[in-house]
C-alpha cells in the first residue's frame, strides 16, 4: 500500500492533541464534487489513516458524515482526530448541530469543534451563546476542544482575543486566493500571533480551490514551509493523491509517476450552490468563459480553467477539481 512513507506527527498548539502534518479534507469525495460511493469514501479515509493519515476536516454542510462514519468501524478512534464545523449562533443551532455530528458519525465525542467562516471579532461575539453551549459540552467530554474556521485575515485576530478559541483555520496559499480582506502577507502575520499565543493552527486551500494545481510543488512547499502552521487540510478523491501528498508533505517533492497520472486527469471548475451571483467573474474572464445564468455563475465551453476568475470572487465559490 501506497509507497511506505509515513507522516509526521505535531502537537496542534497547546491543545495536546497530536495530529498528522497532513489533514484530509473530505469536501471533495462529497456529492458537491467526486460523488464517490460511502464505501468508496469510507475506503480512502482508512486507506488515508493506514498511512499515517489521523487527522480529518469536515463540516456539517459538507453532508459526508456518513464517510466517516463507516470508516471509524475500522479506525481506531482513539487515535482519529475529528474536525468538524457549523454555522450555529444559539444554544439550540449548537446543540442540535453537536448531537447531529455524534448520532451520524456514531461516536461519543468531537474532537474539534468549530464555527464555521467566521469574519471577525465582531462575528465572534454574535456567536457567543453557541460557544458558551460548546463549553458546556466540553465540560460532559463531548468536545475535547472548539475553533473557528476563517477566510478573513480579521477572523484569526478576533479568535486571537477570545481563550475559549483554541484553534484556528485561516486560508493560506501563496497567491492569497480565496482572502476576504488583506493578502497573504497580512495573513501570514496574523496566523504567526496566534501561533504564539499557542493556538493551533491548520491551513485550508494551500492550492487555491484547486486553482493552483499546475504549480503545486511550488504551491504546496510555500505552505509546508511556514514554521507557524502545525497541519495543513488538503481535499483528496483517490488513493494516488493520497499518496502524492503524503510523498510531498515528507520530502517537498511530488513522485514524477504520481505527477503525472495527477497532470492527466481531466478537471473541471465548479461553482458552490452559495454562489450570489454577483457578476466579478464574468468581468474578470477575457476568454467569456462564464456567465451569470438565473442569478448564478455558470461556466460554459470557453472555459480553459485559468482560475483567473476565482481571484476575484468575493465569495470563493468557484473552485477546480
């Protein structure tokens, strides 16, 4: 199996919680992009796991708990790291999102829990009541621990001031895409005070929403380089990405065979149901690649996947896979 690397592990900020420098991010085996089978999900998440792999990124919106869910009966759960995200801001949208996760994915705890793009200190504040139901459940041992999830540069500074925020999940990659206010330079230095603080943190989008795969090596080792980012969430669909990863992650380097079964595969550009339709891509395009149809952006046969387009969309919706 695979080609006998195993991953490093890191303690994740001063949580205690020792995690894999490699997180799966289970978006992408969803029905939002490869559709895969739970079968075929649950496999390449204990396929992930046998190679060292003990880390997982999900979300309730992402509807894939059932994944897990099969994979955690061959998985030692003890040492599964679970993240999951929600967008509750009162006791009750916490609780019913709490007792959601741990009835779908058959488990007595979460280990990360997390609320879901939050913008700034102020969006934190509006969130208080769920993250005071989140203490309490911490408390009963049903989180070990709670963070936020972030596209803001305003978002890791706000989780900054609150204690109760133990780990973050900002975007990074080298271009900044997917940023919602500053680059990736302001970034980078709100992420390194939070490390600090001991927060831990674990990157999301080191390729850009798949924007930057024809620069991966160069895309991947900006991230992998970064001395304050203790894991980093990559969505994977196929045991060879799972394996290119994992190669990559151990030696910055992505196997020339796995390079190119990855460069051979057809990809295409999607756009998130949230989508607003706010017409900055079609601007952007000059190859008239996408239009705004029934108040959505909607990609047609000029599209040549120069992902020039996700630049500018303010709600980082559009995506490659």
């Amino acid at each position: 199996m695979g080609c006998g690397i195993e991953l490093e592990r890191i303690k994740l900020g001063n949580t205690g919680i020792e995690v894999s420098r490699l997180c799966f991010g289970s978006l992408t085996m969803t029905p939002f992009q490869a559709n895969l089978t739970t079968e075929e999900g649950a496999y390449l998440i204990e396929y992930a796991y046998s190679r060292g792999i003990n880390f997982l990124d999900t979300a309730e919106i992402y509807d894939n708990y059932h994944y897990i869910r099969r994979a955690l009966q061959r998985i030692d759960r003890e040492d599964y790291v679970i993240a999951t995200k929600c967008y509750a801001y009162t006791k009750d949208l916490a609780e019913n999102s709490l007792n959601k996760a741990l009835k779908e994915l058959d488990t007595d705890y979460i280990d990360i829990f997390m609320l879901h793009e939050q913008e700034s200190i102020y969006t934190i504040k509006g969130h208080m009541e769920a993250i005071e139901y989140f203490l309490e459940a911490k408390n009963k041992g049903k989180i070990r621990k709670i963070g936020i999830s972030t596209h803001r540069v305003e978002g890791v500074l706000g989780a900054i001031e609150f204690d109760e925020i133990e780990i973050i999940h900002p975007i990074v990659n080298k271009d900044g895409i997917g940023i919602q206010d500053g680059n990736i330079d302001d970034m980078l230095l709100a992420i390194e005070k939070a490390y600090e603080m001991g927060k831990g943190i674990y990157a999301m989008k080191p390729l850009g929403g798949g924007h930057l795969i024809s620069q991966a090596e160069e895309a991947l080792n900006f991230v992998r380089t970064i001395p304050y980012i203790h894991s980093i969430a990559i969505g994977m669909q196929s045991k060879d990405e799972i394996d290119c990863n994992i190669a990559f992650m151990e030696t910055g380097k992505i196997p020339q065979r796995l390079k190119d079964d990855l460069g051979n595969k057809k990809r295409r550009l999607i756009v998130a149901d949230y989508c607003i339709g706010c017409g900055k891509c079609v601007k952007i395009c000059k190859n008239d690649g996408i239009n705004i149809i029934d108040g959505k952006a909607v990609p047609n046969g000029n599209c040549i996947l120069c992902s020039y387009c996700a630049r500018g969309c303010p709600e980082f919706c559009i995506k490659v896979v």
